[in-house]
C-alpha cells in the first residue's frame, strides 16, 4: 500500500512497521495489565469512601496537579526527544543532570509555595480537610522531580522491555499499598500511599535508567550546559506551555464545580471521569514509542515518516473507537453489578466524557508523533489553548440551561472535539496530507450511535444488539483497510479467512 504517490522500499517499510507494531502490543498489553490492577483498586476505593470522601480526593488532586503542573517545565517530552539523537552514554546522562536541574529550580519553590498557602487554597473550598493533603501533596512533588526525566531515558534509548515490566510490577506495589492505607486512613490514607508509591517509583526508574549505562557518569560542562539548556528550551516550553493547559483542562471540572457544588456532587462527576479516563491507557501506550520512534524517523525520512505514522495510526485508531464505545455501552451494567449504585447519577455523564477522551487521545497521539517530531511547536501550543478556552466558554455559556455536571460534561467534549478537527486543518498545511478521511468521520459516528444505545434496558436485547454493532464496526474497519484482518487471522489462527 502506498500513501501521497510515494513508494518506499516495501521490505524496509514492512520491517518498520512490524518492529512498531511488535513494541506498541506489548506497551498496550503491559499497560492493559497495569490498568486492570488499577481499575481493581480504584473500585475498592470507590467503594470504601463514600461519595464526599471521594470528591475531597478528587478535588485536593486537581488542585494538586494543576498547581504541580509548573514544575514539568515539558522537560519529559523534551528529553526524550533528545536522547533518542544522543550519540553515546555519556550525552545521555549529561542530558538527564540538565533536565534535573533546571527541573529543581522550579519544583522547590513551587512545592515550598504549595505547602504554606494550603491554608488559603482550601479556605476557598470550605474545606480544611484538602489543607493537610496539600501539605502531603507538596511533599510528593519534590519526589516526583525525578520520575519524568528518568522515564525520558528509558524510553529515549529506547529500553522499552524494563519500562513495561516496571510498569506492571509498579501497578502491583501499588495495590498492595493504597487499599490498606485507604481502608485505615480513609481520605489521608490515599495520599500516604501517593506518597509511599511515588517514593518506591523514582529509586526503581532510577535503578532501571542507570544500570545498562557504561562509562555514563560525566557531568556537562559549563558551555554543554548552556548548549544543552538551549536545545531543551527550543521544544520544552511549548510542551510545558501545553501540559498546563492540559492539566487544567482536565481539571477544570472538579477546580470549578468544587467552588459552588458540595463534594459529594463533585464525587459523582469525578466518578465519570475515572471511569472514562482509562481509555487513554490506549493512546498512553503507544506514545511512549512513538515519540522516540518517530522523532528519529522525521529527522531521517520525512516521506517514510508519513507512511509508518497512517499505517500505524489507523490500527490505534479502530482500538480506542472499539474499547470507547464498549465501555459507555455498558457504563449502567458496570455501576449497577459492581455495587456503586452511589455513583448512579455518573452513568448519563460517561458517554460526552468518554468521548472527549477519545477525541484527546487522537490529538495527544498527533501530537508525540507529529507535532513535537516535526518542531510545530506554536501550531501545538494554540491547539491547546483553544482545548481550554473552547471548554470553559462552552460550560459558562451553558450552564444557565442546563446542570452543572452536564454542561461540564459536554463542554470538555466540545472542546476536544474542536481542537482535534484544529489540528488536523495545521497538520494539512504543513506536512501536506490529511491524517483524517470520510472513513474515520464515518466510523466515529457509527461509535457515537452504538454508546447511545446504552440506554437499553432489557438485557437480552441490549447484549444481542451490542453483539450485532460490533459485527458492523469490525465489517466497517475492514472495508475502511484501517486494519488486515485477513493477515491476522493468518498470523495468529494459522488457518485461511
């Protein structure tokens, strides 16, 4: 198959994409392992905290990230980027200790400042309760400092092997350590296992970074410093511009909502978005391949580059639209027979949450393996602003008309839907192709009428109708050639289709 008129080598192309694929299965089945555990422990959770617990959890969160967002500085993104092109072991380490550094000269004022104004932040909640969890909260920032830079080795040098085994070996730990903590502490007992697990995370990426380094130790020079500062900064600060707009983003349904609605509403919406939020275990797993994959590919073969990036996105694609609308299909079964009838009031919200992570998810892959490979830094950085901007106008401008949890709802939805269309327009203009056809607008509404038939209530019926969606959507993928389904079946069921 050839894309734009361009013929690379087929064989060369076809060894590419199999060595892409091959890394991006095991990071999904590592990540879907480490989600499984996840999803295991945040329903007992769920269910040991009653619905006002759960919303101070959620809420000292948000805060908490949206306030410790400023220390990433987008030095993880960053650094990737650049240890993907570092020549030897010793370029690496000298661009981890610049990333730590200039990393530490923000995150110790900005946790020192976190720590002392607690007291004001949480006066604002009329709640003294989010003060202490701040406090535990600033602590765990200045662990974290090292986390993203040592992660940006692993993957820049491309050592995914050890990065997905930690991941789920890290998600196990961390089962062991929140459920008794949350079952003896309640509330402070989550954060006493945030703290715990992001202390025992740092020492284990540090142990997997370092250890198959040789010859590594070698501080940069005063003049590597200021050389390494600078190539850092060319990409860093529109990534660190972008992660706080993100994290603000996301945020911006508890940080508002917790301003005017008592915690326990502010548990049902963030319910809503726990469960909707682990579709982007999907997107999640294959950016850590693609961008230090992709980046090395535009800087070698911009028309390669084109080629693996479609024939490998169409596949993502189909995942999350699948996984998507499965999840919000079942959203009712899911509350109902798990026993988190208190979260009941969340089901109507699952299905525009949902989708806005789908949309995002779409716009965080092109971002990793197009806009941050190809240096389109304002074009990212606008996206993102728009992503905020269209999502609070959207939920001021309807609220008046209908709930705060819906308008919140749809309006995150909006937003996400807008700055995917944005950015596939700024894609157009400069690489020159649209990454979006009528197949994928075509499957995207198909999806969209499969999770509105959530509503069925006869159980019988709804499970025969889901089995007869899938079908179509599956035909649909393979008359779309988003995914051979033939040379699956062959590879894998060693039999003809």
């Amino acid at each position: 198959m050839s894309y734009l008129g361009l013929k690379p080598e087929v064989s060369s192309f076809a060894n590419k994409m199999k060595d892409l694929g091959k890394w991006q299965i095991i990071s999904f089945i590592s990540r879907g392992l480490a989600q499984a555990i996840g999803i295991a422990q945040g329903y007992i959770i769920a269910r040991v905290l009653t619905t006002g617990e759960y919303g101070t959890v959620r809420i000292a969160l948000s805060l908490g990230a949206s306030l410790g967002i400023y220390q990433s500085l987008g030095l993880a993104s960053a650094s990737t980027r650049e240890i993907s092109l570092a020549k030897n072991d010793r370029e690496v380490f000298k661009i981890f200790t610049t990333s730590v550094i200039i990393r530490y000269i923000v995150s110790i004022p900005l946790a020192v400042g976190i720590f002392f104004f607690s007291d004001l932040i949480s006066a604002k909640y009329s709640n003294p309760e989010i003060s202490f969890l701040l406090k535990i909260y600033a602590i765990i920032m200045l662990v974290q400092g090292f986390q993203g830079i040592l992660n940006s080795v692993i993957t820049g040098m491309k050592r995914f092997k050890r990065l997905f085994i930690y991941q789920v070996v890290i998600a196990v730990v961390s089962g062991f350590l929140y459920i008794p903590f949350v079952l003896m502490y309640k509330v402070s007992g989550y954060f006493y296992a945030l703290l715990a697990i992001n202390i025992i995370s740092s020492l284990a990426l540090g142990y997997l970074a370092f250890k198959p380094l040789k010859n590594w130790f070698e501080l940069p020079t005063k003049k590597e410093f200021k050389k390494l500062f600078r190539e850092l900064f060319s990409i860093s600060m529109a990534l660190f511009f972008v992660k706080i707009i993100y994290t603000n983003w996301e945020n911006i349904g508890p940080n508002l909502l917790g301003l005017s609605l008592p915690a326990a509403t502010v548990g049902i919406f963030a319910f809503a978005m726990y469960y909707s939020k682990k579709l982007l275990a999907i997107s999640d797993s294959v950016t850590d391949i693609n961008l230090a994959v992709f980046s090395e590919k535009y800087a070698q073969n911009k028309e390669e580059f084109v080629h693996l990036f479609k024939a490998n996105f169409n596949k993502i694609f189909a995942v999350v639209l699948l996984t998507a609308f499965t999840a919000v299909y079942w959203s009712r079964e899911v509350v109902t027979y798990g026993k988190l009838t208190k979260f009941a009031d969340a089901i109507p919200l699952i299905l525009p949450i949902v989708f806005a992570y789908v949309f995002y998810s779409f716009v965080d892959l092109f971002k990793s393996s197009v806009l941050v490979p190809a240096k389109m830094t304002r074009e990212l950085t606008v996206s993102f602003i728009l992503m905020l901007g269209s999502t609070a106008a959207f939920f001021f401008g309807t609220r008046s008309v209908l709930p705060y949890l819906t308008a919140m709802s749809y309006a995150m939805c909006f937003g996400t839907g807008l700055t995917l269309l944005v950015t596939l327009a700024v894609i157009k203009f400069k690489v020159g192709t649209w990454l979006f056809t009528h197949e994928h607008y075509t499957l995207i509404a198909q999806a969209l009428v499969i999770a509105y038939a959530s509503s069925i209530e006869n159980f019988p019926l709804k499970l025969a109708a889901f089995i007869l969606f899938t079908a179509l959507f599956i035909w649909a993928v393979r008359v779309s050639n988003f995914v051979d389904l033939k040379s699956l079946c062959q590879k894998y069921l060693k039999r003809p289709f």
